[in-house]
C-alpha cells in the first residue's frame, strides 16, 4: 500500500483552510489542517523530534514567518517541503519571509496549483535548489539598491546624494518594522571607522547614538559573523537588543553593519535573521567593491582607448553604439553629437553583416577610412560589433605614388617596359575578344647620339621627355605608350583595319620629328617597326618579334620611315624584350 504524503496546512482563514484540505485529501494527500496557534503548539512540541511531515502549507501572515523558520530549525526540517501562501500584494516583510521557502505561490490558489506544486517539490529534489537559485538571484538584485557602497567599500565617500541613497535603502528594513535602528560604517584606508549612512528615529538620535558606538566598531572581532550588545551599549542607543556584523569581502574588513530593535520578545530579530541581514548587507559591499573594481579598470580602458591612434567603435546586439573612444569621435566628427547610442548604421554605411575589411569615404568627403569589422558572440549567445578606423588617406596616396614608380619610367613618365608589358597582355586579350585589329609600333630614334654628343645628355633628356609629352597629347587615351630603353619607345593601338598602321606611323613619326625642332634637334628622326594584330601574330610575343624585324628593316632602307615587316626572315639585333604575360 502506497503511503500518501503527509501535509501540514497552516491558514487563519478557516473556510479556506477547509477549503484547501478538501482539495488535498481529493488529491491523495494526507493533510493535518490547523490555524497558526494551532499549528505553533504542534511544532512547539516537535522541537526535540523530527518532524512527522513532507510538507508544509503556510499562509503568509504575522505569524507567518515564525512558524516557517520553526519548521527549518527542527530536526529535519530542511528537508521538508516548505510552501507559502501569499496575497499578490505582499509587503517587504512577507517577500522577506520567502527566505524560508521553497516556494511561494500567490492567491487566489487554484487547488490544482497546489497540489502540483506540492508533488513537483517531493518528487524533484532539483526544483528545491533551483528555487534556492531563483532566491540568491533576486536577493542580489535587492542587495543592489545598497549600491551607493560602490566605491566606498575601501574609501568611504560623504556626498549628500550618496548619503542619501543608501539612507533609502536601509530605511526599507526599518520600514517593514524589522529593526529600529539600521547604520553602516566603512573602514578608512587611513585607519578607523566613518559612518556612511544609517535610518533612525530621528536624525538627532540617530547622530547621537552612533557617536557613541563609534568606539565599539575597533573591538569588533571580523572572525565572528555577530557581536551581540551589551546593556549598557543598549541603554545608550535605546534599544532592547542589537548588534555589530562585519561586513568581509574577500576576508578583508571592508564595513560594520550596526542593526539594532527597540522591540522585545520577537524571535524574528534572532541571531539567524541578523546573519541573514549581515549576509545581505556583506553581498552589497562585495557587489559595491566589485563595481568600482569595474569602474576602475572601464576608466583604464577609455584612457587606453583614448590614446591609440586607431578609432574604436562597439556595438551592442541592437546595432546601436555603446562605446567610440576619442580617435573615433575625431574621425567621424562629433557635429551630431556623441556617438554612444547611434545606430551603427547611420554612422558608417557598412553593407557587410560579416567580418570584413572595407575602404570607406571619410565623413569630409577629402580623406579615406579604414575599417576593419569584427564580430563576437558573448556567453548568451548574442552577436556584438566591434570596428577599428583607421584614416588612411597618406597611406593611399603613398601607395599610389609607389605604384606609380613602379609602373612609370622616372623621365618620361610613360609605362616602363614591365607595366606595358603586362598592361599590352590585358589590351591584346581584350582586343581578341572582340574580334578587332591592333597595331604594335617599335620607335627607335635616329640619330640620338649626334644629339648628346652635340647638345650634352641633359638636352638628350630634355628631348626625350618632350617626345614622351608629344606622344601623350596627341594619341588616343585607348593607345597604350612606352619607354622600354634608352631612345626606344613602343605604342599598343587598336586599328579598324591594317591599312590604317602605316598611317599611324607616320603621325608617330612627326611626333618626334616636331619634339626635335622644339629643342633644338633638327636631325633627329625616328624609325618605326609596324606590327599588326592578328595577321602578324596572335600573341604579344609575337607582334614584339614582327614590329623589331620592321624597324630593322626601316633602318636597313635608309632609316626616317615606318615599315611592316619584311617578307623574309631578318636578323635580329638581338634585343633583350620579356614578353612572358
């Protein structure tokens, strides 16, 4: 046969008491109903047994709590499951009761709320210590509105406001009638005690008071979680029991809490409630100290972010900025305002929900940005942005020059033999595609010797940087030009038929024929070797081996002219031309 489990129903109230039992007996509960009197005689008579029950039914009232934190103290009673009946608008001192339970379920109460409840509590041992869970959790939180001790766990601060807030505070245990006098003091790092704040009858009382406990903090033992007052002490402060309860954070002495009642006879201000107190009140100084911890090292960080050279941004999981140090401010311009709270989005014009790497217009419109976007996921899961700016306008324009000199010859500014080659590839191919013609002119300057020997090298460059300016003002921007020797040039030109190579010949050659008068080098002359794509070859290698053996050839017939290739094969003058792609 199949024990029921045993219920004992506590509630003031005897149609719903009545009401309630019904219901559990209904549900294979055996249930002992009683009013708290009733119920208190019962585990009055218990104290020296354990407990003959699995669980407990309290309505939450007066009484309430005493009779819970009965049940707890007995033999067995931790391992009894503890529930509390409670209206919806429970004050401070019946939230504080919950303490006690295992769970709190608020009326009107459907008895099959409770018989579920009761059943999930006897059968699941984890839905107990998650409920204990849930209960550190918002005791945490509670212990949060103590937050005027951050910063004063280790240098106590006297500012009204400050005073002021955790006077509100403790002021909610005076409040909900559990102590009639509530006082924190915080260690100085220079030695002795200073009194951050406390709640009393008055504000006269309460200095007066306090002034003279003063001298009792120094004979606090911080090993002892209480130090219960003296009479004497007592009398001083008008009150009928109290006591001093260090406050450690890491082992460390960081504050005294100085709780005391004018009321006798009550067991809720016992030894058990004051440690639970204490512990509350030491969880707000470990919460204080370690957020200003926090606001120290957040402090370090926005100096160190402040000092880099590079803009840094973060973005929250909603897009919007929650942190943009000086540089980034500076980068982006701050006319609008902060940026702290502004979508990402509208700040930088990113299209890219993934890390990347991006070249952004500057705000200004003269510069150009950086930005370098990475993601990060934190414990929970979210996705949070970071992005690091960097104005890299000199940079660009250092690049560019470079690749400039990579790709130009320094006196002509024309493509050096490397650029066109690679430069002509690209053109031919494109050229190939479209099923066009092209022609590839070898210049090679007549007579450019008599001009240094006659004019000094200086005039030899001077004339070949005007040839070089001829060329580029009156070729087409599709002809492609090169230096690729010392009086050597190259022109890459698309053609709408062979016809037209010659022709372009000699306008290359009255180029350079004009370039001469200009300096002062009548003789010079130039002889152009024409190729054509595709009837001299379908590659540039081979447009490169036609066009040489032209000029050849052009020399050859008394040098001044353009010519095509030969019919027959020639020697080669045996030039070092790379024509790999």
């Amino acid at each position: 046969m199949t024990l029921k489990p045993r219920v004992l129903l506590v509630d003031g109230d005897p149609p719903r008491r009545e009401a309630l039992a019904a219901a559990l007996s209904d549900g294979g509960f055996a249930v002992t109903p009683a009013p708290p009197a009733t119920a208190l005689t019962i585990l009055r008579g218990r104290d020296r047994g354990a407990l003959p029950m699995d669980a407990v039914v309290i309505s939450v009232c007066r009484e309430g709590g005493s009779l819970a934190e009965r049940v707890r103290a007995l033999p067995g009673g931790s391992t009894v499951a503890l529930v509390g009946l409670a209206g919806a608008a429970a004050s401070l001192r019946e939230e504080l009761d919950e303490a006690v339970f295992d769970e709190v379920l608020f009326r009107p109460v459907t008895p099959t709320q409770l018989r579920s409840c009761l059943r999930r509590l006897l059968t699941d041992p984890e839905a107990r210590s998650s409920r204990l869970h849930r209960l550190s959790q918002r005791y945490a939180l509670r212990s949060a509105q103590l937050a005027a001790l951050v910063g004063a766990a280790r240098t106590v601060t006297a500012t009204t406001d400050l005073r002021e807030t955790v006077a509100e505070s403790l002021a909610r245990y005076r409040a909900a009638e559990l102590f009639d006098l509530c006082a924190v003091f915080l260690r100085r790092d220079a030695g002795g005690f200073a009194l951050l704040t406390g709640t009393g009858t008055t504000l006269d009382e309460l200095e007066g008071g306090l002034v003279r406990a003063l001298p009792l903090l120094e004979s606090v033992d911080p090993t002892k979680p209480l130090t219960r007052l003296s009479t004497p002490h007592l009398e001083a402060l008008g009150l009928s029991s109290g006591w001093l309860a260090p406050l450690l954070v890491d082992d460390e002495l960081v504050g005294i809490a100085l709780l005391g009642s004018a009321a006798t006879g009550n067991p809720r201000y016992g030894e058990d409630f004051v440690e639970a107190v204490r512990a509350q009140l030491t969880l707000a100084a470990a919460l204080g100290l370690a957020m200003s911890r926090l606001a120290a090292s957040e402090d370090r960080f926005r100096r160190i972010a402040d000092a880099i050279p590079e803009g840094l941004i973060a973005a929250r999981p909603d897009g919007r900025i929650s942190f943009a140090n000086r540089r980034a401010v500076q980068l982006l311009g701050d006319a609008t305002g902060p940026l702290e709270g502004r979508l990402l989005s509208d700040v930088l014009p990113l299209e890219h929900q993934s890390d990347a790497v991006v070249e952004l217009p500057a705000p200004d419109g003269y510069g150009q940005l950086e930005a370098v976007v990475r993601h990060f996921r934190d414990r929970v899961g979210r996705r949070h942005a970071t992005v690091l700016l960097k104005d890299v306008t000199d940079e660009r324009k250092v690049r560019a020059r470079l690749e400039a000199q990579a790709q130009r010859d320094p006196l002509t500014g024309l493509a050096n033999r490397r650029h066109f080659l690679s430069e002509a590839n690209r053109r031919l191919d494109g050229v190939a595609s479209r099923g066009g013609c092209a022609g590839l002119f070898f210049l090679d300057l007549d007579h450019f010797k008599a001009v240094n020997d006659r004019l000094g090298h200086a005039a030899g460059d001077r004339l070949l940087a005007i040839i070089a300016e001829g060329l580029r003002a009156r070729l087409r921007a599709s002809d492609l030009v090169g230096r690729i020797g010392g009086d050597e040039f190259v022109v890459l030109a698309p053609l709408r038929a062979m016809e037209d190579a010659l022709e372009l010949g000699e306008t290359l050659r009255g180029i350079v024929r004009d370039a001469g008068r200009v300096s002062g080098a009548e003789e010079i002359d130039v002889s152009v070797g024409v190729a054509c794509y595709p009837e001299h070859g379908d590659d540039l290698e081979a447009l490169i081996e036609q066009a040489d053996r032209a000029m050849y050839a052009a020399k050859r017939a008394g040098r001044g002219r353009s010519s095509l290739p030969p019919g027959r094969a020639d020697a080669r003058r045996g030039i070092q031309f790379p024509t790999s792609r």
